[in-house]
C-alpha cells in the first residue's frame, strides 16, 4: 500500500516500518487492558500522545520514536532485510 502512495522507495519504506510498528504497539497497549493514562506513564509519553499513536495518526511519529516506544513497552525491534 505504501509503494502506492510513496513514488520514493525509502519513503515508502519509512511508513511501512512506522505503520508496523505501530500496529504492534497499538495490539500489545490494547492487550493490556488499562487506562491511557497509565499506558503513557508506563511508555513514558503524554496520554494525548498516547492517543495519536492508538489512533494511527502516523504523520506525528518518527521512526526513532516508535522504537523507543516498542522498547519501553518490552517489545524487541528488529530489522529484517530482504
């Protein structure tokens, strides 16, 4: 989908990373079944910043902050090159 809407590769690239990443912190805050606030306080962010990245809202988040993100909620980012 984002080869469609990139005509750059490495643009493309960037907000496939970013809307997989995403995704799998938006499935595991979800999954942990408390308030947004404590999700923020546990991701250490804003509950308003919280919200943007629930809400898919991809333009607001680097790809930096994402993994930060993912880090500080346990995940283990990992790049796979194909």
């Amino acid at each position: 989908m984002w080869d469609a809407l990139e005509e750059d590769p490495a643009s493309a690239a960037n907000l496939r990373l970013r809307s997989e990443l995403m995704m799998a912190l938006r499935q595991l805050v979800e999954g942990w079944e408390i308030t947004q606030a404590a999700a923020a306080q546990r991701l250490a962010t804003t509950q308003p910043r919280l919200n943007d990245l629930l809400r898919g809202r991809i333009g607001k988040f680097s790809l930096d902050a994402l993994i930060v993100f993912a880090v500080r909620a346990g995940l283990s980012p990992q790049l796979k090159l194909a």
